[in-house]
C-alpha cells in the first residue's frame, strides 16, 4: 500500500530524489562530503537568490523545530528579549523554546482565525524598549493561516527590532522578502516545501548577526554559530543524516529546474483551488479565506455528518492521508497540504473519494 501524504510533511518523493538516496556510502569527514554540504548550503541560499556574502545557510540534522530552537537560542543575546507573535500552535512553540530557555520573552496572542492586529503589536514593541527580536511563523500550519510579513516588518524596522521567522512549511514557496525586512535568520527544513526527506534543519542567518549572537551559546548541539564556523570552514560538528543531504541536492536542482519557489507557489495554489472548488461544491467550508490562507495548506470545517477520525479512515482506504487539527479544532476541522509530488488527477481522485464518502 501507498498514500499520496496530503499532511503537512513529510512529502510524498518524486522518484529521482528518491533514488538519490541510494548513492555510496559516504563518510562525513572526506571531501566529497563537504563539496556536497557546501553546493547544499549555496543552493538553499539561490532559492531566494541571495548574497553569499550577507547571508549564510546552516545545516543541523533535525526536524524543523530544531531549526527554530537553534535560531531563538543562539540569535537572543543574554540581554536581549523576543516578542512572539502567537497565532496558532508553532507561534505557541516559539514561546515555549523562549521560556524553557529563560529567554527573556513577551507575547503578542492573536485569535487564530483572524488576522494579526498591526496596531496592539506595534503599541507592544514601542512600549518595551528592552525588545531586541520579534519572532513570527510566517505560514501558521495549524490553520494554514499566512501571517502577512509585509507589515510586520514595516513596524519591526520602526521599532528597530530584528526579525526570526519561522517559515518551516513556507520556505521554498512562499515570497521571503530577505533583503527588504529587517531579519535577522530564518527557520526552514527539508521535508516540506523544499521536497527533500525529513532530517535536516536549516537557518539561513545575516551573518552579521554573528556579533550580537548568544555568548557562551545557550546549546551544544543546537549552536547556530558553531555549525556556521564549521560549515564555513568545510567541515561538520557532529555526524550529518547523510541519506538526507543527498534527497535535498536532488530536491533543490529539481525545484531550480521547474523554475524556483515562484513555480512551486502556482503550482500548490492551482492545486489548493482545485481541491476547494472541489469541496465547497459538496458544501464544505473553508476555516479561513483562501485569500488569508498559504498556498501550502488549507484547512476546512468538518461536515456535520462526519467525525475526523471517520473522514481520515475513509479517505486512507482511498489511499489518501489528511491531517487533523491541533489543539481545540481537532474536532472541527481537517488540513489539506498540497506539498510534494502531487498532480491534478490526484486531487481529482481525491474529490472523488469525497463525493464517495459524503454520499
Ligand atoms: C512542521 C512545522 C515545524 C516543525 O515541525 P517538526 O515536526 O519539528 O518538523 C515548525 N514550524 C512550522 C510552522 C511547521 O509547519
């Protein structure tokens, strides 16, 4: 049995990342390691066609949260203090990274089905001078809510504070605006939009952030500038997922050669409308306007006549994975991602199965 992954990653594989995986054995410590490590780090950077000289991609191996641990823990310094915007689930994971490591913290809360007020957030950073980052999820997975960073930043470069994104399930196909927005890193990994496989955690960070980073670092292994002096200097802290540097070499040639995260957001846009022109014609609403929503995930109410675990079980004997909601919209609603290798005719198949089950 196979499923077409229509969760939040991991993604389903195209076959020639797949099959990348099955190249030698290779051993972290030779030099065909670190070529591949650095045309990684240097590719990550060409997705949003930035300077190799302002910014710098590091690579952990980990899940995505590893990469947004790193990034809060080595950019705040000692004396520094993040605001965190929480709208949803991975906003409220920020936070708690904050709090486990004392990091001095403030939170901005916002309704997780409406937008983000502009106004309270900025009257929250002008009144503590003592805000040195705001940390935002760009793409809010557990609504698919896109939390839009164009203002923010606007009212971050007022208040001179520097920005860490989360943007783990919106790098690789969302606009990151790097050189316009005062960011200081951003969180990504492999398994999402970027189509590789689970296992790497990457931070793209202003290397002159390097003078303001946390000292002495606040982790072993989660420390941003240690793998940044290493990785510069072609080599590795500790032992790399191997398997999963050569899926995502493969994955960043396959999406520069289908025409970069421009191609890849029409082309999950197309797919999300198909899929909710689809539903709303069997009378299923979306949580959120697709007009607030990211081009990576939608997320629907739940028909009245369905539990989700029904609706999941139903659509998996089709051969299709959905994926609940989190927290208190676990019972009402249900998420759609139309990352990974996934053509019109499945979600045709897909709206088919839903006709089948709600009939
Ligand atoms: C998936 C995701 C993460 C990381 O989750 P992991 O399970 O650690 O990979 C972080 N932030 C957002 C917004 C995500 O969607």
């Amino acid at each position: 049995m196979s499923w077409i992954l229509l969760n939040p990653g991991p993604v389903n594989l195209s076959d020639r990342v797949r099959q990348s995986m099955q190249k030698t054995d290779l051993c972290h410590r030779e030099p065909e390691y670190f070529e591949m490590q650095q045309q990684v780090r240097e590719m990550l950077l060409q997705v949003y066609g930035l300077d190799n000289e302002k910014w710098a991609s590091v690579i952990m191996t980990g899940s995505g949260t590893a990469a947004m641990e790193a990034m809060l823990t080595s950019m705040v310094p000692l004396d520094g203090k993040v605001l965190v915007i929480e709208n949803g689930v991975y906003g409220e994971r920020l936070s708690m990274i904050a709090e486990l490591h004392g990091i001095p913290l403030s939170r901005c809360r916002g309704a997780w089905e409406s937008p983000i007020d502009e106004a309270a957030l900025e009257q929250q950073l002008a009144s503590d001078p003592q805000l040195t980052h705001l940390a935002v999820v760009q793409h809010e997975t557990t609504t698919g809510r896109l939390n839009k960073l164009e203002g923010i930043a606007e009212i971050c470069r007022r208040q001179q504070v520097k920005m860490l994104i989360d943007a783990v399930s919106s790098f690789g196909a969302e606009h990151i605006r790097f050189d316009d927005w005062p960011v200081a890193a951003v969180a990504a990994s492999s398994n999402k939009c970027l189509h590789g496989i689970p296992g790497l955690a990457i931070v793209i960070v202003d290397r002159q952030a390097t003078k303001t980073a946390c000292q002495p670092p606040r982790s072993l292994y989660l420390d941003l500038f240690g793998y940044l002096d290493k990785q510069d200097a072609l080599g590795t802290p500790f032992t790399p997922a191997v398997p999963a540097y050569y899926a995502l070499h493969e994955a960043l040639l396959e999406l520069a050669e289908q025409g970069g995260y421009q191609a890849r957001q029409r082309r999950y846009t197309e797919l999300g409308e198909q899929f909710r022109l689809g539903v709303e014609s069997l009378s299923i609403k979306p949580y959120i306007a697709a007009r607030e929503s990211s081009c990576v995930l939608r997320a629907y109410q739940l028909p009245a006549s369905l539990s989700y675990d029904d609706l999941h079980d139903q659509l998996k004997q089709f051969g299709f994975v959905i994926y609940a909601g989190q927290g208190n919209l676990s019972d009402k609603l249900f998420r759609i991602s139309t990352m990974g290798e996934i053509c019109p005719g499945d979600i045709e198949k897909l709206l088919a199965a839903f006709r089948q089950i709600l009939q």
